[in-house]
C-alpha cells in the first residue's frame, strides 16, 4: 500500500506515552479484577527462567544484526516483551477461568512468554520499518488472536504441540509475513544502505544465536508432562539442534558461490531444529527421527534464505527483514507435517492424523486473516512509521551516542581515505 506522507510523523513524544500509560492501567484494572495466584508450581521455575532467558537475550540479540539498529532490537524486544507477558497471562487466563478468577502461576508465566515470543517472531518480518506505537499495538492484536488458535488447536481439535512448532512458530512467521505485506514499502524493493550488517554486529547477533541454541530443549519441555515426556522432549530437542547445526554448515558452504560459510544461515538456520522438532518433542520418535528432522530442517532454513527472501521481495512484495520465514515458519510446517507422519506410524495412539492436519491448517489460515487484518490497522496513518531513508536506523526513535557516531564517521573516513591512497 502506498505511504501518505502523514504517515511519516516520527515524534513519538505524546503518543507513544500515551498509548503506553493508556494499556498499562488498562492491565492492572483488569489484574486487579481477575488475576488471583494459584497453585505452587516452583519447580517448574528453573524451567521459566530458561525460556525467559530466549525471550529477552536470545531474541533480543539475535536481532541485532542491522548494523545501526541494535539500540532498537534489543530495546523494542524488552518492550514488547514487557507488554506481552501481562497481557498473554490475562488473554490466555481468559480461556481458563476458574470461578470467573485467573489464577497466576509459573505455569501461566511460561505460556505468557510463548505468546510473547509469538510477537516477537512477526516483529522479525517487519524490523527497521515500523514505530514504537505500531509494535503495541501488533502485540496487542496478535497475542490475542494468537491466544484464540492456540485454544482452538489444544483444547478443541486436542492437538499435539508440546513445543509449539505450529501455534507460536509457523503462526508467528505467517502473521508476521501477512503484516509485512501490508506495509509493503516500494521505496525499499531495491534495498537500503542501512539493511545490512557488519562484522561487530553479526558477532552480536551470535550472543542471541547461541543463547536460544542452548535454551531451546527447555523452550521445548516445560510445558511437557513431567517425568518421561519432559526428559524425552529435552532429548529430542539436543539431538535435532546438533543434526540441524551440521546441515545448515554444509548448506551454507554449498548454496554460496565462492564456497564459504554465510553468517546470516549460520545465525537462524542452525536454530531450525529446534523449532521443526517441536510438535513431536514429547514423542517417542527415538533420537535418530529427531535428528533427521533437524537435518531437514536446517537444509530447507538455508535453502529458504537463499532463494526464498528474495522471491518474496520481488514477486510477493514481502519484505521478510529476518527472514522469519525461513526460521519459524518453513520448519514450523515442517515440524507440523512431522506429527501427522508421527501420527500415522502411530508412535502415539492418542495422537490423530486429522487433528494434527487441522492444527497446522487453522494455525496457518489463522495467522494470514490475522495478520492481514493487523496489518491495516498498523497501516492508518496517524500511528505513525519512519519514512524510508530513515528505516533500520536507531536515531529515529533513539538519543544515540554522539561520540559513537563521530567514531563512525570518521571510520568511514579513514576507509574512503585508505582506499583513494590504495589507488593513487
């Protein structure tokens, strides 16, 4: 669509606070009204602590690979972090309701942080490109239909999920997706100077990598039953990572034409077995069936970045920033097919070919309505997005560091002087 100028009002000062203020109180009166504490669950707290650790460091950082947008990544995803975890546990707690009171515990904690890494995940295919007050509102409207499907597909198709390779991460790729096409951009078809990384922030962004790698079998486990299931989940997880790790490697050396090694594959692809293992973490696949879904998984992430960015810029007019299609959403299918066929060769009897297929189809139906939908509400010009000389850039919304930008100047400077000198 295209951008009115009135679109481009960048100053945040009043209504950025008071959209912000505004949500928060709203929270509180309904915690106030609602939210009791429940039942003790502590040990289910080490587990809470993994998870919250992927959420703020793990996404956080592994979005700092825009080489002036660092400020922003990790900045914006502690904010969307904070707002969504509040209103993931009234949201989801609104489909449980116990004597009409939502009862707190770790548990509700843990499926708060799922939904707000649902979010976080769509912010990927829109990173650089939008304002403060678009992503509240994003969070708002997708954990909320986010809370609706994850219903749909755990309590009434009875689906299996356990690590949610269908509800948060195929779901969060294609609304994500679905957004960035609304907001299409044609000033940015052929690219901009700032989408890029360099060599400090791709080491930053590695900090995030290895951080969610590490974390991924308990994002996978905790809201597995305890005992054999959690250990099996655990397990499934480790052996589908390192599988998935020795894939996208070869990929990334194969699919590059000078045969070297891509930092972007090796920073998302190598997490993609964590994410297509996770519909049957908890299922007796044995460890060799994990580990030849994460080696799928990091072939088709390479495979995805590769080719598939592209097209989509080109072709569909979607400009994916993180390529989360790539990393949540082609495995998050792929993990979804994986407990159909889990299914079929009955590993579990509980488990229906039907319903599995449902699940994947509604989450991904779902998602794109959903998506679409946010996305023309983001859309409407009085909230506000940076113009499109000034995307993936942290000065619009940021005091960055004077000191830092004349270091960068002038390292500039010196490398424009050195190559002249190199040519004369």
């Amino acid at each position: 669509m295209a951008n009115t100028n009135s679109s481009f009002s960048t100053n945040m000062r009043l209504k950025f606070p008071a959209l912000a203020v505004f949500l928060e109180v709203v929270i509180i009166i309904l915690f106030g009204i609602f939210v009791r504490y429940g039942k003790e669950e502590f040990q289910l707290y080490p587990l809470f602590q993994d998870v919250h650790v992927m959420i703020f460091v793990g996404f956080g950082f592994l979005m700092t690979f825009l080489k002036k947008y660092g400020f922003s990544s990790v900045g914006n995803t502690f904010l969307i972090a904070a707002l969504g975890l509040q209103w993931g546990i009234l949201v989801q707690g609104f489909w449980h309701m116990k004597l009409n009171r939502i009862l707190i515990g770790i548990r509700s904690m843990i499926n708060a942080d799922f939904s707000t890494a649902t979010v976080l995940i769509s912010l990927g295919a829109v990173l650089g490109k939008t304002s403060p007050v678009q992503m509240l509102i994003m969070a708002i409207f997708e954990i909320t239909i986010f809370a609706c499907n994850e219903y749909l597909v755990v309590e009434i198709l009875q689906a299996t999920d356990t690590g949610a390779s269908m509800t948060i991460h195929a779901f969060g790729a294609y609304f994500g997706l679905a957004v960035a096409r609304m907001l299409y951009r044609p000033g940015l078809k052929n690219g901009h100077e700032n989408e890029g990384s360099s060599y400090h922030s791709d080491l930053l962004a590695m900090i995030g990598t290895l951080f969610l790698w590490l974390f991924w079998p308990s994002f996978n486990s905790a809201i597995a039953h305890a005992g054999e299931a959690q250990q099996t989940a655990i397990i499934n997880t480790y052996c589908s990572l390192a599988a998935c790790t020795l894939t996208a490697f070869a990929t990334s050396v194969l699919v590059e034409h000078r045969g070297k090694l891509d930092m972007v594959h090796i920073q998302n692809a190598t997490l993609a077995g964590g994410v297509a293992v996770g519909s049957c973490a908890d299922l007796s696949i044995l460890p060799f069936g994990a580990m030849l879904i994460g080696s799928l998984a990091g072939i088709i992430s390479v495979i995805g970045f590769k080719y598939l960015t592209p097209f989509f810029a080109s072709a569909l007019k979607i400009q994916d920033t993180c390529g989360v299609h790539n990393l949540h959403g082609l495995p998050g299918i792929l993990g979804g097919i994986a407990s159909i066929i889990a299914a079929a060769v009955q590993v579990n009897s509980n488990i229906s070919i039907g319903m599995q297929a449902a699940a994947l189809g509604c989450s991904l139906a779902i998602a794109l309505v959903g998506g679409a939908f946010t996305g023309l509400i983001l859309w409407l010009p009085f909230l506000g997005q940076p113009p499109d000389q000034k995307c993936y850039d942290d000065s619009v919304y940021w005091e960055v560091p004077t000191k830092e930008m004349s270091l960068e100047c002038n390292l500039h400077f010196q490398e424009d002087h050195d190559k002249l000198t190199a040519e004369v």
